[in-house]
C-alpha cells in the first residue's frame, strides 16, 4: 500500500475496501488515520524495526489497518490460516519470532483451544471487537492513541508469509525490508498494470481469505493504484456474482474451485447478474480442468487471466483466454524476463514435450526462514530455482503442469501423474471433481486410487464402472485407477488447494 498516504490525502472520503457481508465501509482517510493510530500502538510497546506481529483474523477492515501499521511501524505481519491446526499455529508463531498476537473476535474457539494448549505461552495477546477472556483488548489499546501523529522514519514494514504447507508444516518466506527513501517507489514490478489493467477507479473483488498471499497482495495493489476493494467474508457462488453486479466489479481474482460451483448454478441464477463491469478475472493456486475454464470463457467472455507462481517469487508465467483456447491447458510463457526450463532427475534439460522439474532463470532469490536446507533444495548448481513442480513447454515455449514431485505415483517402477489421470476423469459428464493419489499396494509399491465428488444429480451406483470404462478409453493400463472413492467434497485449503497428504494419510495409518 505504498501510495495509500498519497490517496488519503487527495481523496480521503474515497472508498478503500467494501466489507458485504457486515455493510462496513472503510474510506482512504478513516483507514489511514486507524493505521496511523495502530502504528503509534506498536510503537509504543517497543518494537524495533524488523521485528513482527502475528495476525489471526477473518476478513475485516482490520486486517487492512493493522497491515499498513505495520509498514509505517517498519515491522513484519505474519497473517495466519484460520484453519491451521495448533500445532501448525505454533509452529508459525515460534519460527517466525513474533512478538504479539492479534486475534479477531469471531474465533473464540480457535483461540480457546491455543490457550488451553499453552501454545502462545506469554506472548501478549490481543483480540478485536467484543474481546476474548485471556486477552486483552485492541480497541482499548488504541484508544490510547485517539488522534493520528508523526511517526518515525523507519523502513517500510511488510508481509512475512508462510506456504499453505501442503505437504507438511508451512515454510516461513522473509523478504528484506523496505528502506524510507524507497517509500514512494513501487513495492512489486509493475508488470501487472499492463497485464491485468490495474488503474485508478478500478473495483477489486476478493472472495478468498486475506491472508493467503495473492488476495493479500492484491488487495494491496488496488489501494496503491487508488482502486476500491470487495472484501467478501467467505466465498458464496451467487454472492460472489451479486458483488460484481452491485459494487460495479471491474477485476477479480479466483481458485479453480469458485468457478466449478459458479457453474452449478441454476441457469437462471447465473444469468439473472449483470457481470457487464467485469473485464478481467485473475485465477491461480491450483489446476484448473479445460472443462471448466472453456465453460467459464463461454459465459464471462474472453477476460480469464490465468497465472502460475508462487510465494517464493522464483518466476511467473501468464496466459489470457484468446491464447489459452490455442492452447488449451498451458499455464502460460514466463515474464518478468524470466526463463523457463524442463530438466530431469540428473539435472539434464530436457526437449519440448517432456516432463520434468521447473526451473526459473532469471529471478530474484529467496530463502526459507530458518530453513537452509530447503532453501538449497529450492535452487540448482546453475542458480535456477523451483517450486517443486512437474511439467512441459510445447515448442513455443508455454508451460504446461503436469504435478508436484512429492504427488507422483510411483508404480511398479513407473511414474504416473496424478494431474494427467484427473484430466481424463474430469471429462466425464458425472464427474465434478477429481482427485487422484498412490495408495499402497503389495506387489507394485503403490496403485492408482481416484477420489471422486459426482455432479449434482448422478447415481453413484454404476458410476465406477461408467468411470473404468471411460479411463479405458482415454489412459494407458498402468494409469487407470485400481481403486474408487466418492465423496462430498475433497479436502482443500481455504486457496482452493488440493490437500493430498490429507488423502493419503487415511491409507497409511
């Protein structure tokens, strides 16, 4: 929120972020003048420059305020999961030194079981709005503080972020600070200005958790540009497409799961929104089934926007819809002047049309905090780095993912990919999601068994065998499922990630 100061000064009745769910409105000015007052706050506990807070909060206008304090206040915030387990909380909150805990009103029960554990320890805590017993009160603590004032220079605080930890316990990501004379400069490359349209006057809806990375940070972008915010408590298909018809929505971000539940509405209830504001949809974090993007592009238009990154920042690839129907599938070409590159397990590069582990050329290094053996397995001899995935680049240079490393079947000595398996399940007209994992088997190491949610209205009985057949038809012997599953739903993060440990595990008890 670089330029937040700049917008409260020139535009202070201006709306910074719309809260629906609660009917709160914040204005440029009323959250500049609470940042400041938080900020004051902070500083007065004596917290030194670099040092950081840990945020354990829904989607509130708070959860803006205390992100600016914290730049003014040249301190980290770490936002944390509502849905982390305690153990996962306090490993966070261990591994990344904060020195207070903020904790939001409406999660009594969370709280109550991170007192009961003694996981804070004495870490001071402090709970919004009504308060929680064992902690004491925000607003009191601002209430010391009732007008804005100076603030000292310091380097500008930011995000001190942890992955979703999909595949164990969440690794903390700790960018330098920012120094003061940097202040007016832009936080981020500008790169998405041209590729998304991001302007002055723009309408952001964010409908996922404020503290996951993208809906964080793209939130922050449109406050810096001047933009207004949708910040909707939780996501609801049809609240989401009634956000975009009353807020006059001109962007949006989404996980591949949004779209498929969208789609699940009734005819009437999808076409009964005017969506005519709406020119460009931004959606990541997880595969998204051509099934489901071609279906999205039908009704909303050419305006889908589709990324692969992550938190590390190691490299960024993007493609729009006209380039994705050419190529159905692809994630994109790299930008940012960033490369792409295939290898395989000796580190060999391979040719286009092979699979193999993704490495990025050309980026800023990162390291995991308090980690140097997985920042080291995040880089190669060569100075590339990775986030762990499997994929391909067709010959001119688009990358397709296949899965990450640690989700691959290995069966009977061979490698199988779970995302190419899903791919042909998901095409079945029964099916409305997938999931595909290696469950143990004695004689090969480990078979395919497919997790399956059947679309509203279909009959389990018979669908294994409608499936086997379909997979019969579409895979090679060896990546046919051995194995049927359905469920309600599959087990996800609140980022729309596919949480295949959670799977796996019941097969390995």
């Amino acid at each position: 929120m670089a330029q937040l100061a700049h917008w409260a000064r020139h535009h202070p009745d201006r709306i910074a972020a719309h809260f629906p769910d609660t009917g709160a409105a914040l204005s440029y000015g009323a959250l500049a003048a609470r940042a400041n007052r938080a900020a004051q706050w902070l500083l007065g506990l004596g917290l030194q420059p670099g040092e950081g807070i840990a945020l354990l909060l829904d989607n509130r206008p708070e959860f803006l305020e205390l992100a600016q304090a914290t730049r003014d206040a040249g301190l980290y915030y770490t936002p944390l999961s509502i849905h982390l387990r305690p153990p996962e909380v306090v490993h966070v909150l261990r591994d990344s030194g904060a020195k207070l805990l903020v904790v939001s009103d409406a999660l009594a029960g969370l709280a109550a079981e991170l007192r009961g554990e003694g996981a804070t320890g004495g870490l001071p805590r402090y709970a919004l709005g009504e308060g929680l017993p064992g902690h004491e009160s925000y607003e009191a603590a601002l209430a010391a503080h009732p007008r804005p004032a100076p603030l000292p220079e310091r380097p500008l605080g930011r995000e001190f972020l942890y992955s979703s930890g999909t595949t164990g316990l969440p690794k903390g990501i700790r960018r330098p600070l920012i120094p003061f004379a940097d202040a007016d400069k832009p936080e981020w490359d500008t790169t998405w200005r041209a590729l998304y349209g991001f302007e002055e006057g723009m309408v952001y809806l964010s409908p996922a958790p404020l503290y996951h990375a993208a809906p964080n940070r793209y939130v922050q972008r449109t406050l810096g540009e001047g933009g207004t915010a949708v910040v909707l408590q939780r996501f609801d298909a049809e609240a989401a497409l009634a956000a975009i018809e009353r807020f006059r929505v001109t962007h949006s971000q989404w996980v591949p799961t949004m779209f498929v539940r969208m789609l699940a509405l009734p005819e009437e209830t999808r076409q009964r929104h005017d969506l005519s504001s709406h020119r460009c949809a931004i959606h990541a974090a997880a595969p998204c089934a051509p099934a489901v993007k071609r279906a999205m592009i039908e009704w909303w238009g050419p305006i889908l926007r589709e990324y692969y990154a992550g938190s590390e920042g190691v490299g960024t690839t993007v493609i729009g819809s006209e380039e994705w129907l050419r190529r159905p599938g692809s994630v994109g070409r790299p930008v940012n002047g960033v490369r792409v590159h295939i290898t395989d397990e000796e580190g060999r590069e391979l040719p286009p049309g092979e699979t193999g582990q993704i490495w990025f050329e050309g980026a800023p290094r990162f390291a995991y905090h308090n980690a140097p053996e997985k920042t080291a397995a995040a880089y190669n001899a060569r100075g590339w780095g990775t986030l762990g995935d499997l994929g391909w680049l067709d010959e001119d240079g688009y990358l397709y993912l296949s899965d990450r490393r640690a989700d691959l079947i290995l069966s009977g000595g061979v490698n199988l990919y779970p995302a190419e398996i899903e791919a042909a399940l998901a095409t079945h007209p029964d099916v409305a999601e997938v999931a595909v994992v290696g469950i143990p088997h004695p004689e090969f190491g480990e078979q395919v068994h497919a997790v399956v949610v059947p679309r509203s209205g279909a009959a389990e009985q018979g669908l294994a065998a409608s499936l086997d057949a379909w997979c019969r038809d579409r895979l090679a012997g060896p990546k046919r499922p051995r194995s049927w599953e359905f469920a309600a739903e599959l087990p996800r993060s609140e980022a729309g990630k596919l949480l295949r440990r959670l799977l796996k595990e019941r097969y390995l008890r």
